[in-house]
C-alpha cells in the first residue's frame, strides 16, 4: 500500500473510532450493518430504517410484474414508477445526508484531540482549521438532513404537497402575530391533521412532535456557526496584529466552552434527527396500513 493509502487508512479507522465511542452510527448507505445485532435483527429503535430498507428503498424500487417484490396494498399506494422512485428517493436523500454528517462529526472529535485543536495553542498553524471546517459541516449537513426529513413526511405521511403546504403555512404566519415565532412553518408541518387514529401511531406522532423544537434549532445552529466562524477568525486576526490578547480573544469566543461541548452538542442533535428519523419512516408504514384498514 503507498504512504497516501495508508494514511487515508489511518484517517477512516480514527474516524470510525471516534463514531463508534460517540455512538453515531450509519443509518442506511452501504454499512447498513451498523444498525443490525444479527443477521435478521435490527437494534432497537433503527425499525423505521429497516421498514424503508426493505420495504421502500429495495422492495419498491424493483418491484415488477415478473417480480413482485411489494405487497398490492403498497403498489396501490405507489402505483407507478415515478412515484416509487420518488419515495426512494426523498427516504435515501435523508440517509445519505446523515451519512454525511456522521462522518463530519467522528470528523470534528478527531481534529478536536490535543495536537489538533486550535484551542489551546496560541497560534495554531492553519491544518487547525479542519476542526471549524467539519464543526460547521457538520451542523450544515443536519441541517440539509432535517429538511429533507421535513419533505418525506409531507409527501408521504400526510400525503400533500410541500410547496403549498408551505404556502398556507406561510399565510398563517403572516396573518397571526401569535405564530410569529422562528422555526414555525418547519414545525407546524408535522402538526398538520393525518389519518393515523390508532394509538400507536398516535404515540409515535406524539414522540416525534416532542422532538421539533430540538430539531428547529439544529435549522438556526448551521446559519449561526458560519457567522461565529468569521467572528472567531476576525478576533484572531486582531490578536495577531496585536490589536488584542491572542488567548483572550479566544477566551471571548468560546467562553467556557471546550472542544469537547462541540461534539457532545452534535451528538445529541445527530440522535435526535435519527430517532426522528425512524419515527417518521414508521408513521409512512403506518400511513399505509391506515389507508388499507
């Protein structure tokens, strides 16, 4: 192996490692094994993935005559090929963006080690960087992750069109002072009237509706980290033309946060948008069910 293969080797294998102790872990895109403790057994808590898996993203998308690979409840669901194509796609744009965001996060504790990180030297060399780099990636690529979830659920959950959901929600918006607050077009969405009565589908609603507010933040946090990002290089700019203590503009920054808050921050929102993410994929299985019953 040359000297380039084996440091890119070294570079997954901490990426990995990283993920594994932080518990982010691969939701669907070629390493689906990283949800399963079995052969045919998924952990707890990844069953809407296994649902879109197998149900949707493999199932559907080679479903034929000759081979019929759905059951006629869902080909009634997605009769043609368009519209099984855009189900799979809609589900596996959320999955390949947390991907995404996965490997920034294993990324930015790697990069956030003593030796890497730029908080605690003075005047770090520029490699230092790729921790901001893949801090702000991160946020950016949950932040994509949570809007495409957004889109599955109205499209194939409550079954409308986004664009003129989006619009009455917009009206609302405009016309109550009350609903004025950020973030309320993105959640009134998931508040939106279903035909899922049974109680089960109604506690996986109500779980995932608990999770919005959480979820809404992650959609500021990827705006506000690049604005802070050009903050903090400003005030290090300033220190070293000594215009200000180095270590001080630093300190005024990241006030009594440390790398390790940065990741722990990422992990909890990554877990977040998983569990919501599986909540939705159930409640597009339940969807189905509802409409069959």
């Amino acid at each position: 192996m040359t000297k380039n293969g084996n440091l890119n080797l070294g570079m997954h294998q901490l990426i990995t490692l990283e993920r594994d102790q932080l518990g982010i872990k691969f939701v669907c895109g070629g390493d689906e094994d990283e949800i399963w403790q079995g052969e045919f057994t998924v952990r707890p808590g990844y069953d809407g993935y296994e649902h879109f898996i197998f149900n949707r993203g493999f199932s559907l998308s080679c479903h034929s005559e000759k081979f019929q690979m759905v059951s006629q409840t869902t080909i009634e669901r997605y009769p043609t090929i368009a519209m099984r194509g855009e189900v799979c796609e809609s589900g596996f744009e959320f999955t390949s963006i947390m991907k995404l965001a996965a490997l920034s996060i294993g990324s930015s504790a790697v990069y956030g080690k003593p030796g890497y990180t730029d908080l605690t030297v003075f005047f770090p060399p520029p490699e230092t960087d790729l921790f901001w780099q893949n801090i702000i990636q991160s946020w950016i690529f949950m932040g994509m992750a949570s809007d495409r979830l957004r889109t599955f659920f109205i499209q194939f959950v409550l079954r409308k069109s986004e664009k003129k959901l989006d619009k009455e929600l917009d009206k609302k918006l405009k016309n109550n002072v009350q609903t004025s607050k950020k973030g309320y077009v993105y959640i009134q969405a998931f508040h939106e009237s279903t035909n899922l009565q049974l109680p089960m589908s109604q506690q996986r609603l109500s779980e995932l509706q608990s999770f919005l507010e959480k979820i809404a933040d992650i959609r500021l946090k990827r705006n506000s980290f690049v604005h802070d990002s050009a903050s903090r290089e400003a005030m290090i700019l300033a220190a070293r033309d000594g215009c200000k203590d180095h270590a001080e503009a630093l300190n005024a920054f990241n006030g009594e946060k440390n790398t390790t808050d940065y990741i722990n921050e990422l992990t909890e929102a990554y877990k977040v948008l998983v569990k919501a993410g599986n909540l939705v994929f159930l409640l597009e299985k339940d969807s189905e069910l509802h409409a069959s019953a």
